[in-house]
C-alpha cells in the first residue's frame, strides 16, 4: 500500500512519516557512532585495547597488634616498601634481576627461584623479590622506573618488634607463607606473611585479618593509572597478653650472658607473667625477610638461640622434685611429718652407696628438715619406700610428664619413668636402685621450666591451673571479642595438712639460716622455695672440681619459689644451664631479685638494685618501665 495511497486518511498518514524518519535518524545516529569508533577514534581505542588492562590487586591486611598486660605494645606495624615484579609486564626476567641486583644490596631470587614461585599463581599478580627497602633504594628505583619494566614498589604494612629481642620465644616471628599452606588454604597469596612461631603462629587466624582488593587500569608497563573501585581490608584483632612488659624485660637482663630460662606464673590463675628464655634472637630480621647467611647463623648456632628453652628444654628437675616426693609421701603415709631418718652422707642400698650432696651427712632430720636442708638420703629412703609406679602418679598429677599447652610451638612434656615406660622403651625391668635417682630429680626423669613453675605454683594455690599467655582477644576498635578464663587442669588431691607442711618447709628453705635456698630471701615478703642442681656429667664415686670441668659438663642450676607465703601472687621457676654452682647459689638470686621487682612495681615501693647502691622510684617503674643493669646474680 502507498504512502500517497488517497485511500489513507490524513492522519495516519502523518504517524507513518513521523515513526520512518525517527527510524533514519537512528539508524544515521549509530552509523555515526560506528564511524567515530572504528575510523574517528581507531587508533585512540586500539591503544587502550593493546597496552591497558584492568587488574583487581589484593590490598594487604594490617596484622593485629600485640599488647602486654598494661596495654603496651609489645608488636606493631609500620608502613614499608617492597620490591616486586610482575611476570606478565617483564619480557626480559633475567636481565631485570640482574639491573636489580645493582641497585639493591643482599639477596636476590635468581631466575629459577623466581619462576618457581611465579607459577604458583597468575601472571599479573606480583612475587615479591625484597621486603622493606630502604629509602636511597626506593629514590633509585623511581629513577630508573623506565628501564625496569615489571619492577614496581608497594607499600604495606610489615610487623616490627617494638623492643627487639624481647620476648622473641613467646611472642615468634612471621615469614612469607610456605608453598604447602598455599595449597592448604586459598585464602592466602604468594608474599603474605603468616606466622611461623609463637604467639604469631599460635594466634595466626585473629591476627591476620581479611585483605582488601583494588580494581585497577595499568598501562603495558604496569603502571598503575586509575582506581576503578576498592574494597577496603579488614585489619586483625588485637592480643592482650597476661605477660607483664617490664618484668619480662627484667627477666631477660637477669638471663644477659647465661643459657637458661625463667618462668614466673600467677599461681591463682595460671596467666603467664614472665617467660624468658636466653639467648634471644630479634625477630625483626625475620619480618623483613630473613637473609640466608643469618638464618645459617641462627641454626648453626651451637647455644640454639631459636631453642623456647621455658618449653622446649627437658632437664632433670633435681632436688626441687623433692617437693612431689614430699607429697607422695605425706598422703602415701609412708612417712608422717615427725618420721625421723639418719643422713651420714650416704645409704648403702644394694650394692652400692648412695651419696648425699653434703658429705658429712644432715644427722637425724623430719620431712620439714629433710626438704629445707634439702637431705638426699632422706629423700632416696622416702622414694624406696613410695615405689616408682606411685611417684610417678604424683609426678603426673603435678602436671608433668605431659604438656603443658600453654599454646607456644613444639612444646615439651618431659618424661615420668615407671615400670611400663621402662619395659615398653627398653623391654627390662625396673630397678628399686632407679627409683633412688628419681626421688631426687635424677635418672630418667625430664621436666621442663614451665612444667616447674606450675608444680611450685600448685603447691602455693592448691591446684593445678593450665598455663595461658593471652588474656583477652579486641577489636581494632578495643572491644572485647574473646577472653580467657583461668582454667583449673587437675585438682591435686591433697590433704591441706599436707599443703600447709610443705608450705611451712619451703619458707624455712629460704627464711630459715639453715635453708639452702637463703639467697632468695627479701626484707619485705616471705619467700617460699627450693632449691636444685643436676648433674650434667656423672662422676660415680670420684668427687671433681667443678672448675676441672669443661664448661659443657659443668652443673646446671634450678631454683623455683612462689612469694608471699601466706597468699601467693607469684611462682618463679629458674634454670640456668651449666651454671657450675648450686641452685642455691645461681639460680636463687634471680629468683629473688625478679620477685622484688615484681611488688616493687605493683606496690609502687622503691626497689634497691642489690650491688651497685641504685634506687629506682617504684612508682617510676610503674609509670616509664625504667629499666637499668640487672643485679649481680651471683648475689
């Protein structure tokens, strides 16, 4: 039908004119457009669609902070740069990593490292090659940004150790994750750093926090040219640990030059307050991306500074394990606390005798005798009365011979021998003369340093509490996300006449002039304790200077004590390795001079520096965490 039709009317004839020329002007309107785009702006676009890309980059995540007891930072993080190369923007790889190694001093991944660890995820994202260069370095880079094409500098936050080494064991270190977690879990990116030790490993899933992710347009270079979006990370939580900053540095200077370790416990809870072991290492080279020369140095190191030894190292407990065969025997009846033995320097016990550590002997002594002059043929005599299936019970429920989990890595449970251990390890019998050696700490016996300050703190409280170190989880923000109540492990079951008589015997071994352990005595509180030392080498019935001995072999010192007497706020265990002298004479002033800290700066007292006539304000303590020299622990 014709538009010109005289059939039509007039009006529809209009519309149909009208809606044709709407029809033409668009389709003249998109030609138009096609023609802009492919033959006005050709070129514009196939720039953009040859050299820039949209890439969604991770943001990372601030890691949570790590707080002492006081709210005092004891791990942060600071803003850091760090050298990376995209795979897909580097068409040279070899000679960009040697232009770098030019520029950057130290290590860098050669070509067969780096495409090991490109392939692990897509091209475009980047591996990092160096973490937190310096200043100078990140100006030269800039610089020379045209002749390093996939080179590009990111900022990020990386963890530092606000005090250095201190409380390197129990706080750890974080390091680039490892290929096997990135197998395990999607959610981490080659680079991110995760915990690797301690607290920081223990802890990995609050601290972490969520990254964040940027969509990106780049250039062929790389370069970064607009943000299209992002989504902001989300940082971690926060630790609140139940360790006290200042005294645990004040336990690290007590340890300055020795091998050994110190663990003070709230006996009421079971919170950690202290946990020194020594030496040290400053987890802060770790953070940066540790060197291979120093990682070397680290495991090669014949004093094992990695070693946590509070967890790690199993020692004989020597004669303080006599506090348990005291326990054993009082509720076992074996003795009550009137039975009188005769100590002549030895016990003939089979064929052989068994020596006291005070050769002409304690005379006739009762169990608060035997334990506060520390007697050991009161104690081997006590011990082959109990047998060694019944100490080792008693051993057990002090909490030793199995973990402590107080959440550090690789912890110990040391070792309590009985007559199924020795059958089942070595398929022989027990020998009666064995049970003599671990009635007073020796033999097959292994404790570790925690596992002594909870069996002294058991004894001062009258239970077992499961050691912690962190007392509450917070937000960015400061609330509170989970805490940690005191956890009773075991009851012990004792009698409390039983706990009041060891209780009473412990204050004599330092109160008393008799006691072994007078070194640890303070003017102000009473202090409970007992003293040990372990034979390292064993010198059958020739007695040796210790001074004729390589240093290696020389005896190790313990001391554990828990102050005041009457009510308990502290127990310390002390183990000083190849200390050469009695518990009593190396271990004990430590002991002592971390305990007169201690309420020195929760009383606000002064506290008087034993040998060198300094006065610090207590009250400054609490305020500045001022610390000086440590005491001579010789006392």
């Amino acid at each position: 039908m014709l538009l010109n039709d005289p059939e039509i009317p007039e009006s529809p004839r209009r519309r149909i004119f009208a809606a044709a020329a709407v029809v033409v002007v668009l389709f003249a309107a998109i030609l138009t457009r096609l023609w802009v785009l492919q033959i006005g702006q050709m070129e514009s676009w196939r720039s953009l669609s040859e050299n820039n890309r949209i890439r969604l980059e991770r943001l990372p995540a601030t890691r949570g902070l790590v707080l002492d007891r006081r709210g005092e930072p004891l791990v942060e993080n600071r803003p850091a740069f760090d050298v990376q190369i995209v795979p897909e923007d580097t068409p040279d790889l070899a000679a960009t990593l040697a232009r770098l190694g030019d520029i950057i001093d130290g290590d860098l991944p050669d070509k067969a490292e780096f495409a090991r660890a490109a392939r692990r995820q897509p091209r475009h994202e980047p591996v990092p090659v160096r973490r937190d260069v310096d200043w100078d370095t990140v100006v030269r880079l800039e610089v020379l940004e045209s002749e390093l094409p996939g080179v590009r500098l990111a900022t990020g936050p990386i963890r530092t150790y606000t005090r250095g080494s201190l409380g390197s064991h129990l706080l750890g270190y974080v390091g680039q994750v490892d290929p096997g977690t990135l197998e395990r879990d999607h959610s981490y990116r080659m680079g991110d750093l995760v915990g690797k030790s301690g607290l920081e490993r223990s802890f990995e899933e609050w601290l972490r926090g969520r990254p964040g992710a940027q969509q990106i347009e780049v250039d062929a270079l790389g370069r970064r040219l607009r943000v299209i979006s992002e989504k902001a990370p989300q940082p971690g939580r926060n630790l609140v640990l139940t360790i006290d900053g200042r005294l645990q540095a004040f336990a690290e200077q007590l340890l300055e030059g020795r091998e050994g370790a110190l663990v003070a416990l709230d006996p009421r809870t079971g919170g950690v307050l202290a946990l020194a072991s020594a030496p040290g290492y400053d987890p802060n080279a770790f953070a940066r991306g540790i060197s291979s020369s120093d990682w070397k140095g680290l495991t090669g190191d014949v004093l094992q500074p990695l070693q946590n030894r509070t967890v790690q190292g199993q020692y004989p407990p020597g004669s303080t394990f006599k506090v348990v065969t005291a326990a054993a025997a009082l509720e076992e009846g074996v003795v009550t606390p009137f039975t009188r033995i005769f100590c002549g320097g030895a016990w003939r016990f089979g064929n052989r005798s068994y020596r006291c550590w005070r050769p002409g002997g304690h005379g006739s002594v009762d169990m608060h005798d035997a334990l506060v002059g520390s007697c050991d043929v009161y104690f081997y005599q006590v011990g082959h009365r109990l047998g060694i299936d019944t100490l080792a019970e008693y051993a057990r429920r002090f909490g030793l011979g199995r973990l402590p989990e107080a959440g550090l890595d690789h912890e110990k449970a040391g070792l309590v021998p009985d007559t199924a251990w020795k059958k089942r390890r070595f398929n022989e019998r027990w020998y009666p003369g064995e049970t003599l050696s671990v009635a007073i700490g020796q033999g097959a016996l292994l404790t570790t340093p925690i596992q002594m300050a909870r069996v002294i703190g058991a004894i001062a409280g009258g239970a077992l509490y499961r050691p912690h170190l962190v007392d509450r989880v917070e937000s960015p923000g400061g609330e509170t996300v989970d805490a940690f109540a005191p956890e009773i492990d075991t009851d012990l079951g004792l009698r409390p006449t039983t706990l009041h008589q060891l209780r009473e015997a412990l204050r004599d071994v330092v109160e008393s002039p008799r006691g072994t352990g007078r070194n640890a005595h303070l003017p102000s509180v009473e202090v409970g304790g007992k003293t040990g030392t372990v034979q390292v080498f064993r010198m059958g019935q020739n007695r040796i200077k210790t001074a004729d001995l390589p240093r290696h072999l020389r005896d190790h010192a313990w001391f554990v004590a828990f102050a005041p007497v009457e009510d308990p706020e502290i127990a310390i265990a002390v183990l000083i390795e190849h200390a050469g002298t009695g518990g009593g004479a190396t271990a004990a002033p430590i002991a002592r001079d971390l305990a007169d800290f201690w309420f020195a700066s929760t009383r606000g007292r002064d506290y008087q520096l034993a040998g060198t006539g300094g006065i610090l304000s207590g009250t400054e303590l609490v305020r500045a965490g001022a610390i000086t020299a440590p005491p001579n622990a010789e006392g």
